[in-house]
C-alpha cells in the first residue's frame, strides 16, 4: 500500500496502544477480581503473568506489524508467503469482529448512561429503580440498537481521518484525560466515610487467598487485557514509527493499563464500601451501584457525568483498534479506499451487531433464541474470547519463537535500544518454551478441560 500512515512518535504509539489495552474490563472486572484473590498477593502474580504470556506475545505482535508494515494477514504472507500461517491473521480479524459485535452493544449502554447522567435522570435513584432503568434498558427493542450505532457512527468518524488525524489525535487528546477524570474520582472517593475499607478490599496483601483458580484468572487477564490475538497489535505495531524502542513500549503499555485498571478501582470501590453495597455486582456496578451511590453525594452528578465519560472514553479507545483490523485488511488486501473500508466494516458490525443487542436479556426481542443454552450475544463473547483470542495467541508465539527467523526478530526487536539485545536470549526462551506452556493452559481453562 502506497503512501501508508505511520504515527507520528513514540508519544503517539505509546497512547494508542494504551488505548488499544484499555477498555471496559479495566473500570470494574480487574479491580474486583484483584480485591477478591487477595488484593496485592493477586497483582503480584498478574506482573509475573504479564512478563511471562502477555509482554511476550505483545512483542511478538509488534515485530510482525512493524516488520512487514502490513494488516494482520498480510504480515503473515510476507513472512511465510504461501504457507497455511496467514490463517492466524484470519482468526485476529474474525476476532476483532466478533468481539465488536457484542462489545459496540455494551459500550452504546456506557454512552446511553453518559446522556442520561448529563440529563440528571439519577437524582434521586434508588437501588430498585437503578435496576429498573437497567433492566428496561436491555429488552427495549430499540434505544440501545440506537445507541449502539451512535458508537459505531463515532468510531468510524475517527477511522474515516486515518492514522495520525484520526487514531492518533483522539488517543493522544482522551487518554491523558481518561487518568485526569479517574484522579478527581478518586479524591471524592477516598474521603468518603469508611473508605479505607474499599482500599484494603484492593490492595491487602493477603495470599491465603490465592488459588490454582486465581492464577489462571490472572494468567487470563494478563493476556485478554492486553489485547493480545485479536490482530490489533499487529495492525498498530505496521504503524510504530521506525526507530521505537519495542520493549520499552510494551512495557510502559503493560505497566499503565495495570495502573488505569487500579486507579479506577479506588474510585468504585471506596465508594462502594462507603454505602455498604456488594463490590462483587460485576457489570452492575457500572449501570446499577455507581449511579446510586454518587447521587447521594455532594457533587456526585458531577462526578457521575465524570465517571460515564471516562468509561465512554474507554470503550471508544478501544473499538478503535478493533474495528482498525477490518479496515486495514479491507483497505490493504482488497484494494478499497479507506472509507469504504471503514464504512463496509462499521455497517457489518452494526448488523450482525444487532442480534447480540437484541438478546442480552431472555425478556430481549431475540431472548429467546438460543443454541447449547446461549443466545447471540453470548456466542459472540464465546468464540472470541474461548476460541480464537488463545488459540490465536499461541500460534502467534509458536510462529514468532519457532518459525520467524531468529536474526530478523531480533534485529526488530533491538531497533531503538541497544539495550534490548541484552534481553532477547531471555526473550526467545520464554517464547519458545514458557509462553506457549502457559497459553496452552489458559485455552483449556477458556473452553472448560481444567476446572478448578
């Protein structure tokens, strides 16, 4: 592809793929699931995950973009021309696809709350009537078909400008004002009345409380949270500037979206503790607990209107990475001009989309059609994140350890740090040996072979 968009600096890649890694997960999974295997002990183990199974298949993603400067599939191509490896690349887009068919429904409830938290419809909200609003929200048939393509009209706005007018303005503008919201956050929640408990939930040391089943879970989020075996890393890494420090930027990416996923725990559960809720309510904390419990502080609307915006701002940086895969393959494998490319990708998202909004609910339109006991939206959720994300990751590593030449990885990997040299013999053995063992493990927890 002639005349192909590269980011503009390290600056640029850095928010980017930050805005790639994070995403809805970090505002409520990963904090209670650190409180609830053991606070600090389960974040130790998460940074030893990390350094293990998601830096190493980070890294592996960013030498296939960087070096062929290509889509997900056509990286594969141009390393392994002719070889059955490119169906990787196919997983990744089929991936990015199915997760934006049930992710761009979620992320239309977040910007739906945002207007109604800008509209005061929370003033006075109560437990009950929060889980009316929700509840009401997921069966009816048309307002979040309507704000889910609001999402999709947004994103693609973005994509349409390209790389460094769309992509990257946007992440370099809404991530520094991601932390900047999640910061005034948590200065209202920290000086909450029994707010030290919501700390203690995140952060007490406590390995007694780590499992076989904590480590798997850990191991689970160190590679899903990273966004890892989707082929957006791929498709970012083709646009890294030439000289980027590869390890320093993976690292950094790994470390911050840690660091979102933590600050925005002090923010809900403080808050959570300080009214006596359950910080175990998933994504109600989002739709149901959040907006009780900061209406009934003073200036909680607008810490409501703060919060929903940086959970917008979340679940918008990420979609655009996802739908950036079908684009960049569209726009570089069958020659169409970047908005057809993106409008092609938007309009199949939001209509297959569709089917997963409808049957959120078995009170939902489409609640009642279900295959081996799920429905639409749950299959999406299924294959994606079961199937194709581990199955992905693991050839990925075996492809990148095994089959890549070892001197040309390497090469990559060591522009813009002399420095890196130093870690690639550690690199490629864990690579080769320690990351697969472990994707291996987190596919057979995914699809149910190892249950503890």
């Amino acid at each position: 592809m002639k005349n192909r968009e590269t980011f503009s600096s390290g600056l640029a890649v850095f928010f980017a793929t930050l805005g790639s890694a994070v995403g809805l997960g970090n505002i409520w999974k990963f904090p209670y699931l650190t409180g609830q295997h053991g606070g600090g002990a389960f974040l130790l183990v998460y940074l030893a995950c990390i350094v293990f199974v998601g830096l190493p298949v980070m890294l592996g993603e960013f030498y296939l973009g960087r070096r062929t400067r290509s889509n997900a599939v056509g990286a594969f191509e141009k390393l392994a021309p002719g070889t059955p490896w490119k169906n990787i690349g196919a997983m990744g887009v089929a991936a990015a696809a199915l997760i934006m068919f049930f992710y761009s429904s979620v992320a239309g409830w977040v910007y739906f709350y945002l207007f109604k938290a800008l509209r005061g419809d929370f003033a006075a909200v109560t437990m009950e009537s929060a889980k009316a609003q929700f509840g009401a929200l997921v069966v009816d048939p048309v307002t979040p078909v309507v704000w889910q393509l609001a999402v999709l009209a947004v994103v693609a706005a973005i994509l349409v400008m390209g790389v460094k007018k769309g992509i990257e303005r946007i992440t370099k503008t809404l991530m520094p004002l991601l932390f900047i919201l999640i910061v005034a956050c948590d200065l209202r929640a920290l000086t909450l009345p029994g707010a030290a408990d919501g700390v203690s939930f995140l952060f007490a040391t406590d390995f007694g409380k780590l499992s076989a089943a904590a480590v798997l879970t850990a191991l689970g989020l160190a590679f899903f949270k990273l966004s890892l075996g989707m082929g957006c890393m791929i498709t970012y890494g083709s646009y890294f500037t030439a000289d980027n420090n590869l390890f320093a930027t993976g690292a950094k990416v790994a470390l911050s979206d840690t660091l979102v996923s933590l600050l925005a725990g002090l923010a809900i559960f403080p808050t959570v503790f300080s009214f006596g809720l359950e910080p175990g309510a998933g994504p109600g904390l989002l739709f149901m607990t959040i907006p009780l419990v900061f209406s009934q502080m003073p200036f909680g609307s607008v810490l409501l209107v703060a919060f929903f915006f940086l959970a917008a701002i979340a679940a918008t940086t990420a979609m655009l990475s996802l739908v950036e895969v079908p684009v960049a393959y569209l726009a570089e494998e069958k020659g169409l001009p970047r908005s057809r490319a993106v409008m092609l990708s938007v309009a199949g998202i939001f209509a297959v989309g569709v089917l997963a909004t409808l049957s959120v609910d078995k009170g939902s339109l489409l609640g009642g059609y279900t295959f081996m006991g799920r429905g639409f939206f749950d299959w999406f959720d299924y294959l994606s994140s079961n199937i194709l994300l581990p199955l992905g990751g693991l050839l990925i590593a075996l492809f990148v350890g095994r089959i890549a030449d070892k001197a040309d990885v390497a090469r990559e990997l060591s522009k813009g740090s002399p420095a890196a040299a130093r870690l690639l013999t550690v690199y490629f053995i864990i690579l080769r040996y320690v990351t697969p063992a472990l994707l291996i493990v987190i596919f057979l927890s995914s699809v149910g072979v190892i249950k503890l």
